[in-house]
C-alpha cells in the first residue's frame, strides 16, 4: 500500500487550535503516531458516541476514546487505500464512506484540512451534516 502524502498548504484552512480550545472539536485519539497527523472528531459526533456506547457514564469514556482511536485508524487506512487507487495520485481533502460509527447517520466523512495560522494537516471525522456545517460555517472567533 502506498504511504498518504498530504501537502497542507493545499488544503483547507481551519482554526483548528480555535475550534478545538471551544469545544467545538475533540481530538480523537490520545495521542499522534509519530508518523500520523492529528485527528479530530465534532464534538456533537463525540457527544453521540458517548451516549450511544458509554450511556452516561464517564468511567467509560476513556474505552470510548480507545475505541474511536482504532475506528480512526482504520479511516486514514480507508483513505490510503483510495489514495493508492486514484489515477492521479490525488486525494480529496473530504472523503464520505459508510459506517455505524455514528448512529445518526450511515455515512461519515473524513475532511482533512489544516490549521488557519500553522501549516500542520489535520483530519475531522464526522458525519456529513456536522462537517459540512463546521467547513462552511465555521463558528466565529472568540472575541
């Protein structure tokens, strides 16, 4: 399988330190693989997970998170795999695929962007409501 380059100067730019300090994104994963880039997931995705899998209860969350951790994973692996079949040797910097990651919707995507200040790429994990709002209308600013 080919390794995923991404080049963040062209890709779209977020506030991602912005929306991640507002809680708007959570990261998804404990921690970046060395040869990883950080991954993050909508805050309401990250709230459904919670209620769908740890029913409230806060001593579950940590599993949670390792669990997202892993579907995560297997996304990016899912994105390299579309990137090694691409003709072009492109990647879209948002790819839709099904799955029940998410209970309110059988399709989730995956946009990877960068952050608005730092030249560092980013991927979102979402569904296709929450990402599409959060790239089109990102929340302003903190004043």
């Amino acid at each position: 399988m080919k390794t995923l380059s991404l080049d963040p100067t062209a890709l779209p730019r977020l506030d991602i330190i912005g929306l991640a300090n507002s809680g708007v994104i959570v990261r998804g994963e404990r921690e970046t693989p060395p040869d990883g880039i950080p991954a993050f997931v909508t805050a309401q995705g990250w709230q459904e997970l919670l209620q769908r899998y740890a029913d409230g209860n806060s001593d579950i969350a940590p599993r949670v998170l390792a669990a997202l951790e892993q579907a995560i994973k297997r996304l990016l692996d899912h994105a390299a795999t579309s990137f090694a079949q691409s003709t072009h040797n492109e990647i879209a910097p948002i790819l839709s695929c099904p799955s029940d990651l998410f209970a309110s919707n059988g399709t989730i995507q995956i946009a990877f962007v960068r952050d608005r200040q730092h030249p560092v790429a980013c991927v979102l994990v979402g569904t296709v409501e929450q990402l599409r709002e959060l790239i089109k209308n990102p929340p302003p600013k903190p004043s």
